[in-house]
C-alpha cells in the first residue's frame, strides 16, 4: 500500500492536448512549455500509456507532462476512445481541446497553403466538417475548451495561463466581456446579459470611454438594481464552482455582454472579477474581447 501510494505521489500531472487542426495546438505547446510542462507532440495515440509508465519508472520524470495528439496522429481514431477512457479514470489528468470557427479554420489553411489532413480530395470545409465529427465527443469531455477563432498568441497565451501556468490555485475562473452584435463566445460556462441597464453610449460625455474608465463605471454602478445583481452573481458562481469542484472541473468562463462590448460589460467584468478575487485560492483572470473593436 504504502508502495502504491509513492507512486501515485510521483505521478507526473498529464495534460492531454486536442482539438481542431489549425486551431493552435502548435502554439499553444510552445507556450505550455513556457509554464514549464515537458510537451510531447504528435505522438502515436497507442503509445501514450506506454510513455507514461516509461516516464513514471524514469528517476528524474517531469513534474508537468503534456501530450498533444490529433488526427495527424498515427492510431488516432483507433485508440481515441479507450484512451480517453483511462485518462479519465487517473488522477491528475485533464484535457485541453483547442476549436475555432470553421470559417476561421478556413482562412488558416488557405493562408498557409496547406490541405486539410482529413480533406481526402474533397473541398477544405469537408475536411474540417468531418473532423468536427469525429472529434465532438472529445471536445465534449474536455475540461477546459478554448475558441481561438478572435485570439491573437498573446490573448492564447493569457488564456492559457489561468488554468495551466501557476498550479498554486484551487480554482481558475476567466471573466470575459463582449458586444451581442459580434458574437456570443462558444467556450463559456455561464453568461450574464448587462443590456437591461442603461447604455452609456447615448450620453455624449461617455460615449468615446469605455467600461475600464471610472466615469463609465460610476455610470453603469449607479444603477439601483446593480448591486444586488453583482452580489446574486457571486453567489450563483460560487454554487457553480462548488459543483465543478465536485465533479473534478477546476475552470469556469463566466462571459459578460452587453450590445458592443465597450462600456456596460466592461464595466461589470470589472466590478465582477474584483469581488471574485476575494474568494480565498481563486485565480481571476479578465478578458474583454471586444473591446477596441467599434
């Protein structure tokens, strides 16, 4: 017993990697290592476990291990499920799925000149279609998913940092703002509508600030309802987090919205992620999307 309980103490923390080809799973490889995960890419699906027992056995076996594997990957489709399987039943595991939008993908592949690897003469959104296909049931057990589709690498790298850069925190939460008009985000786990309160854009002394400016935030604050929504808010995310605790899920995006992402969402996503940031070994990262955009 005691022998088993050392091993499992030794026990690398593993990250498996997916998602759809061209969404960055390149990238972000590169920036895993910058957090100090040991990547291993492109790797036969069948051989993972062996590269686990083989790393577990080793003396000096890294602390924080990644394994990025897609359809490229010799054995993929064959031994996907059985390993998703066994990923699921071990500790310390969890899995990243990185997406994008296929008209998204589509420009990436044209931009680069490349055909898609599961096109097989057909045209390049059959390709990606069929790979959305295949991988739908991966993506659904994922526990952190990442759109790329409207990130530039440093807004990946950001993204990435919560859940996988400092290992200190029991929890990781993303509060993110963003404008209907361009666009629900795909990846989050729980929006919040801020067009019910009075828009800042048709007062012409605010209209050119946004939601980061104090005159903008005293604006939105003052509305009498506000606090006891933001206080609701924080209750409803802690319940959330405390059942994503239970089932093992440690990540949650909380997006923000209000009719351009500039003012209003802003401003909440703010006032929002600064009462978050009280709650003892939560990390709280902030994102606004589309802000800049107008």
């Amino acid at each position: 017993m005691e022998e088993n309980d050392a091993t499992e103490e030794r026990a690398p923390e593993l990250l498996f990697i997916s998602g759809m080809s061209g969404a960055g799973k390149g990238t972000a490889s590169k920036v895993l290592e910058e957090f100090g995960w040991y990547v291993v890419d492109n790797l036969p699906v069948g051989l993972v476990e062996e590269l686990l027992d083989r790393v577990l056995a080793s003396g000096d076996a890294p602390t924080r291990l990644a394994v990025v594997a897609d359809v490229r990957s010799l054995g993929f489709l064959d031994h996907l499920q059985a390993l998703v399987r066994r990923l699921d039943a071990r500790e310390r595991t969890r899995i990243l799925f990185l997406d994008a939008s296929d008209e998204a993908l589509v420009k990436r592949f044209n931009n680069v000149r490349r055909s898609h690897p599961l096109q097989n003469g057909d045209g390049l959104v059959e390709g990606i279609q069929r790979e959305r296909r295949l991988l739908e049931s991966i993506r659904g057990r994922a526990d952190v998913v990442v759109d790329t589709t409207s990130l530039t690498v440093h807004d990946l790298r950001r993204r990435l940092e919560s859940p996988f850069g400092d290992p200190g925190f029991d929890f990781h939460l993303t509060v993110e703002s963003f404008g209907f008009k361009y666009g629900v985000p795909v990846d989050v786990d729980m929006l919040l509508d801020m067009r019910f309160l009075p828009n800042p854009h048709w007062i012409p002394e605010l209209q050119p600030h946004n939601g980061r400016e104090k005159p903008v935030q005293d604006y939105v604050l003052a509305d009498p309802s506000i606090e006891e929504y933001l206080a609701s808010a924080v209750t409803m995310i802690r319940l959330a987090m405390d059942g994503y605790r239970r089932e093992g899920k440690r990540y949650m995006t909380i997006a923000v919205g209000c009719t351009g992402g500039k003012h209003r969402s802003v401003a909440i996503t703010e006032s929002l992620a600064s009462r978050l940031s009280a709650l003892e070994a939560v990390d709280v990262h902030v994102r606004h999307r589309d802000l800049g955009r107008e």
